[in-house]
C-alpha cells in the first residue's frame, strides 16, 4: 500500500493496515506533504492499494521518535469511485 497525498505519490518507509485504516512511517518531503495536507487543506489523503484503495483518510495521531514519524490514519468511508 502507498498513499496519494493531494497529487503526490507517496511510498511510506513502513505501512501497517489496522482495524481503522492504516499507520504510515513517513519522513522528508513525505511527511511535510501530508503535514500540509492534513493541517492546511492542501490536497485529500488517501491510500492506493490493499482493501482500502482510493479510500479517504484523516490524520489521527502522530507520534515522533528520533528521525522517524509514525502517522495514524483513519478511513472516513467508502472508496472513491472512478469515473
């Protein structure tokens, strides 16, 4: 699984799937994207891949230990539909 952050594509350092929705090790240009997303309104998060895909996230939790960030996020519904 990997994230799609406003346009961006993102591959996480460490993805975990949990009941609901994902946690993310994110660093750099990774984490200020989401940062700015989750905070500023720039851009929707969301996952691509798993049983989760093109499914909106929101930043719950962020949690820092040395040089790494881990980020909790959780699904806010459906899967968006492609058209």
């Amino acid at each position: 699984m990997d994230l799609i952050i406003g346009s961006r594509h993102v591959t996480p350092d460490v993805i975990t799937r949990t009941r609901e929705g994902v946690e993310a090790v994110l660093h750099g240009e990774a984490l200020l994207s989401l940062l700015d997303s989750a905070f500023h309104g720039a851009g929707t998060i969301e996952v691509l891949g798993g049983d989760l895909d093109r499914c909106p996230m929101e930043v719950t939790g962020i949690a820092m230990h040395g040089g790494a960030t881990r980020v909790t996020l959780t699904a806010l519904g459906a899967a968006r539909r492609l058209m």
